[in-house]
C-alpha cells in the first residue's frame, strides 16, 4: 500500500494512543529519561536496529540521559504517514524494556 499523508485527526487520534509522544511541527516527536549516559547509548543503538528493520529511520539525539527523536517521511515530501506511527510504536515497546521514561 503506498504511503500518504495522514490528515490532522488522523495524526490526533493516532498520538492519543502514544503517550509521551507529540506532533513538532511537520514531525512526530519524543524524549526519554534513562538513569545513565551510557543506558541512553544502549536505547539509541536498539533503536537504529528497529529503524533498519523497518527501513524507516528517524532524527535521533543521544543526551546526556537522554534521548530524543523526530520522525517523518521523506518520501512524502515530510509529512507525517502510518510509517512514523509503525516506528513509533516500536520503540515505545522497545523504550519501555530499558527502563526509560
Ligand atoms: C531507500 C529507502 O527505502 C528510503 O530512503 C527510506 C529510508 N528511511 C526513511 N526514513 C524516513 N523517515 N523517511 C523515508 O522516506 C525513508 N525512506
């Protein structure tokens, strides 16, 4: 199925079921708390992994105890698609296993 740009209420309904998650403009955004830099290193390698699986990859920050990302399709000329929701869902899964909040 070719992907399309979600419309407002679609990206709406889809950020009320993600928590934490939130629409940045023309991206879909989030941080996470872990209790260590090096905690943080290990979620940001975790999710680089989901992200060549998926072969949908985000902007992706390394912080001090954090990490942070942006995504949306660049394929779609930036909008936001059902492909950012997927990766995100994945890495709320994910985010949740290494302690993060
Ligand atoms: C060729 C490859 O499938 C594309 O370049 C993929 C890779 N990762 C991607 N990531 C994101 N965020 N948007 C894309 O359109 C995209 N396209």
């Amino acid at each position: 199925m070719p992907l399309e740009p979600l419309s407002q209420k679609d990206i709406e309904e889809r950020l009320a079921e993600l928590p934490g998650w939130s629409l940045e403009g023309d991206r879909i955004a989030r941080s996470y708390r872990l209790g260590s830099h090096f905690a943080a290193a290990a979620l940001v390698m975790h999710i680089a992994q989901v992200q060549d699986e998926l072969d949908h990859h985000s902007d992706l920050t390394l912080g001090y105890h954090s990490v942070s990302l942006t995504v949306n399709t660049h394929s779609v000329g930036g909008a936001v698609t059902e492909k950012d929701f997927e990766l995100a869902r994945r890495v709320e899964e994910l985010a949740s296993g290494h302690g993060a909040s």
